[in-house]
C-alpha cells in the first residue's frame, strides 16, 4: 500500500491509479483485516463517491478546488455522516444515520476526499485502549494481543496497517496522541477551537478537538489545512490566526542555510516531571529521539511543568463532569437505543440509559454528576477548574525559554489486552503526560521515534497556542532525517 | 462511597445500578485518585473552564437565532413518533 498521501496524489494526478482503483485497494485490505479497525463500510458509497472524483480528476485543473481530490480518509465513528452510520463505538447509537454530516467531514469531503469508512473507538471517546468499544477491541497492529491505544484506535490501526491512507481522529485527554504513538503513525490535535466540533458527539465541550492521523507530518499539515475553519455552527470555533501549515514545513528553522543541521537554533524544553517515572525501555527511545534532534542542531533545555501530577484528577472531574450534561440527551426518545420494557417514562429513561451505555461510560457520567451536585461543586469542579488555569500559566511560563515542548506520550508502550480489567481507575495514570496539554488547550502532537519491545515509541511535541506549524516543521524534519514513520507492521 | 451516596448518584445520572458492591469499589477508586485535588491551595485563583480565556483574548462568534435544522430528518432516528412529535410513556394523569 502507499505511504502518503503526496504520494497517491501524484499517482492520480498522473493516471498511474484512478480513485476508483485507491479505494478498491483499501476496501479490499480491510475486508481480510482482522484488526477490526472499521465499524461501518459501505463499498457502494465509497466507491460512488470515487467514481464522481474520477469525472472530475480528467481536467487536472479541478485539483486548484479540490486538492485532495480521490485521497480516500477513514473517519472515527465520532464524527456523524448521513451514509455511514455513527455509533461513537456505543450501543447507544448503534443504528443511528446523521441527519446531517459534521462540518470536519463536510469540509474534507468538498476538499475531494473520499469516505472509506467508520472507524472503530472507545465508546463516547472514554478510554485509553479501545477495549471500551461496544463492538469489540481493535487490535495493535505491531501485536495483536496488545491494544491499539485509545480513544482513536480503529483510526491509529487503520493507518499503521495499511487499511487508510489518513483518517480522523479526535483528542479530549491524548486521544489521538497515545494512539499513535501505540501503533507508530503521527497524529496531531491542534488548538482547541481550531476546528469545527459541529458533529462531533460530544465527551468534554472544553477539551474536546478533532485532528488528522497519517504516516508523516506533512500529510498531517496537508489535511489539517482543510480541516481548520471558523464554523457559525460551532460557537466555541475560532478564526485561527496561522493557517499555512505548510509554509514552513520543509524549510530549515528560523530559515537556516545548514543542510545537516536544520534544527539550528530550534530550542526544545524537556519537562523534568516527563522523565524518569516511564518505562526503562520507552525512555532510551525517548533519550534516542532527543539525542537526534540534537544532533539535527536543536538546543536542549530542562524545564519544569509542576502541576503534572494534578492534570490527572483535574483532568477526570472536568471530563466526567462534562461528559455527563453532554450524554444527558440520550435518554431514548428523540434517537439512540430505547429500552423494550418499562413503566413509566422515568423507568424508561434509566433502563434505555443502563442498557444502553457500557460500564465505563456510565461511571464516569456517575462521577461527573456527583462532582456538579449540590455541596460537592466547589470542592471537585470548580477546584478542578482552578488547577486547570494554574497548569496553563505553567506553560506559558515554560514557553517563555523554549520553542516547543517534547517528551514521551506515554509512560509505557501499548499493554496486553486485559490488562486494566481489574483496576480500570489505574488506566487513568496512563494518561499523564498527555493531559496537560489538553487542559490548556495547546496544540500537541505524536510522531514516532523508535521502538520498545518490539512496540512503537512516539515523541510529543507540545507548542504555543496557535503554532502548530512548529511542531509540525520540527516533526517533519526530524521525519526527513529518519525512517521510524515508514516501518511496516508485519 | 456508601450504598446510600451510590443510589443518590445514580439518580441524578438516570442510571440503574446492577451491581452495587463492584460499582461502589469502581467509584470509590477514582474518588480516591480525584481527592488528590485538595492538596493544593487555590483560595486566589479564578477557575479556567473556556481554555482559550487563558489568552484573556474574546474568540466565541455569535450568529443569528434562526432555525436551520430539517425538522423531518431530525425525526427519523426516533424510535416512536406521531406527526411532528416524538412519543413517550404518558406523564401526566
């Protein structure tokens, strides 16, 4: 299969491969996969929408509109589509059709892409493994009896195995970040509010944010191009004021002229609270990785993130307490799974509820609603809000003596499946050093470093609000200078 | 977190508990995770629930009220309608 999508559009541009035949080759791949990276699939669907693209790519000049024209994108069941279902890996929704398609989707879809399907996710986006997931785990490529990571999994397995090109994911706490890095792809949440959340079925409103999954940086920055847009029917969206991420990509920092050092002058913060509590393993990749951006010409310095720790319960009451006003409104009537028996209306909004979401989600919605009641919201969630604006004010203070932010993902590479069964709660500490970032609303993301036990290692980059393009030039350069983003899982 | 705080709980969700003991223990545990909060002392902070208000910059756009949905495909997804309206077990005697 192909490796970028540049690649498949030089491909298409130059009729070596129609769109027809692209998603042919993905629809195929999927249906031996045993990943089950895919919730919905519809051949007929996609390949419509290939044949349209294939009318349009006879005059080349329709790519000037269109310049993702026949590059087909897997979407995480998250975000609604009219064609494909949209279940948010819950059974909740497991028949649900979108009256309408999420914004994301729909700016993708004019830019010329072509849906390949539904991927596979934690349920509501809650979990960190994709073992949550009404319709079954996905699978970590690299070794199926590991998880994928969550709460993109299907979207991180689909990619890291050839069954998409790119696709969708969506970030509350690491979501698209630890997933990644668990199958080795680059993935990148932006700015909060960059892009759209209308269709997106909502966890947490504050912390919630969509963002490209692909093999490269440069793939990322292409799709997050026509993915960040200002929407009316996103009141929290902005008008993102660094659009061109791509401007800067393949150019040296601050415009250097050394071949062999194009991180010359780029000055990377390390959080001191990053290192040292992860895997023995999962750290000389990290302290490998950072020896190469040394060696790239970038300057290393210790910094201090103080609160990272707190990120951890600051983060659940937020999220929890979100999540639960959020999922209020599946309640059986309007959409969504309806309980057969019940005695009143009251006794059909807990049955459909009880039967209708998994455990996990139901205890976090539980939580949340204790954290907002009467005499408890000040102690949990409004304590909760303090700590997240005292670990904002911690980064931009680390921002003020370095460019970006890197350290692991993760404390460890993907786990054996099960491995949390008894002690979901301690799943939660797995999240630590991605959570932060989310809190603050940062731009951040995952590319691959190396490996671990024979399991991919990611690095994140964290940088100022609305500098994505940093990361993503850094990323890309460390990506032209190694090959970690281009192994294959057997 | 005893049975009794379990239930109130559950109420407010609108959940029904199966199994009291494994969702007591299973709560009890994230309270435990989430109580580390009361550590730190932020008597003089102001809470932080938009993230981008830590730029103290105005971002939000407003539109106008008008209502764009499609009423009969908004519907479909139901499990009962009649009409318009969407069909529920009787509320009022």
């Amino acid at each position: 299969m192909y490796n970028t999508i540049y690649e498949c559009l030089d491909l298409l541009k130059n009729k070596k491969i129609s769109a027809t035949e692209l998603a042919s080759q993905y629809l195929n791949k999927i249906k031996t996969s045993n990943l089950n990276a895919y919730i919905d699939v519809n051949e007929q669907a996609t390949l419509k929408q290939a044949k349209a693209c294939d009318i349009l790519l006879q005059d080349i000049n329709n790519l000037d509109t269109k310049p993702l024209l026949g590059i087909p994108i897997a979407h995480k069941d998250v975000f609604v589509t009219k064609i494909w279902k949209s279940t948010a890996g819950s059974k909740m929704l497991e028949n649900y059709y979108s009256p309408f398609n999420a914004t994301v989707v729909q700016s993708l879809e004019e830019s010329g892409m072509v849906c390949i399907g539904k991927t596979n996710m934690d349920e509501f986006a809650m979990g960190s493994s994709n073992e949550n997931s009404y319709f079954g785990a996905v699978s970590n490529p690299w070794n199926n009896d590991y998880v994928s990571g969550g709460s993109s999994g299907g979207s991180a397995a689909a990619v890291a195995n050839g069954l998409a090109i790119c696709a969708t994911g969506s970030d509350t706490g690491g979501s698209i970040r630890q997933p990644a890095s668990f199958c080795g792809i680059t993935g990148i949440k932006p700015t909060y509010g960059s892009i759209s959340r209308y269709g997106m079925i909502a966890y947490a409103s504050t912390l919630d944010q969509a963002g490209p999954m692909a093999k490269t940086a440069k793939d990322c920055a292409l799709l997050l191009q026509h993915m960040v847009k200002q929407d009316i029917n996103d009141s929290t969206s902005i008008a993102h004021p660094n659009v061109n991420f791509l401007a800067n990509i393949d150019k040296n920092w601050n415009d250097g002229n050394n071949t062999s050092k194009p991180l010359l002058g780029l000055k990377i913060g390390i959080p001191k609270e990053f290192m040292g509590e992860i895997d023995t393993s999962v750290q000389i990749a990290i302290d490998s990785c950072i020896k190469e951006l040394q060696n790239l010409g970038a300057n290393i310095i210790e910094i201090s993130l103080p609160l990272t720790k707190l990120s951890i319960p600051s983060y659940y009451v937020i999220a929890s307490a979100q999540a639960s006003s959020n999922l209020s409104r599946f309640d059986g009537v309007r959409y969504g799974y309806r309980a057969e028996d019940y005695t009143d209306l009251s006794d059909m909004y807990k049955k459909s509820r009880s039967q209708g979401f998994g455990e996990e989600v139901k205890k976090r919605i539980m939580v949340g609603s204790y954290v907002l009641s009467q005499g408890y919201y000040d102690a949990y969630y409004l304590k909760a809000l303090k700590i997240r604006r005292l670990i904002a004010q911690d980064f931009i203070r680390a921002f003020e003596s370095c460019d970006i932010i890197v350290g692991p993902v993760a404390p460890t590479t993907a786990w054996k499946k099960g491995k949390f069964d008894k002690d979901p709660a301690k799943m939660y500490l797995a999240d630590i050093f991605t959570l932060g970032a989310s809190l603050a609303g940062l731009p951040c993301m995952s590319m691959p470093c190396g490996f671990a036990d024979g399991l991919p290692v990611g690095l994140q980059l964290i940088t100022k609000h609305f500098a994505e393009s940093d990361i993503l030039q850094t990323a890309n350069l460390y990506q032209q200078n190694t090959d970690y983003h281009l192994k294959q899982a057997i | 977190m005893n049975p009794q705080i379990i239930n109130q709980i559950a109420d407010l969700s609108q959940i029904e508990i199966q199994d009291m003991q494994a969702t007591s223990n299973a709560i009890t545990d994230i309270f435990a995770l989430i109580n580390q909060l009361q550590a730190m002392d932020t008597s003089d902070i102001e809470p932080l629930n938009f993230p981008l208000d830590i730029l103290d910059k105005h971002f939000q756009p407003v539109r106008v009220d008008k209502v764009l949905a499609d009423v009969q495909k908004t519907i479909e997804n139901a499990p009962l309608t009649e009409k318009d309206f969407f069909l529920v077990p009787k509320v009022i005697d």
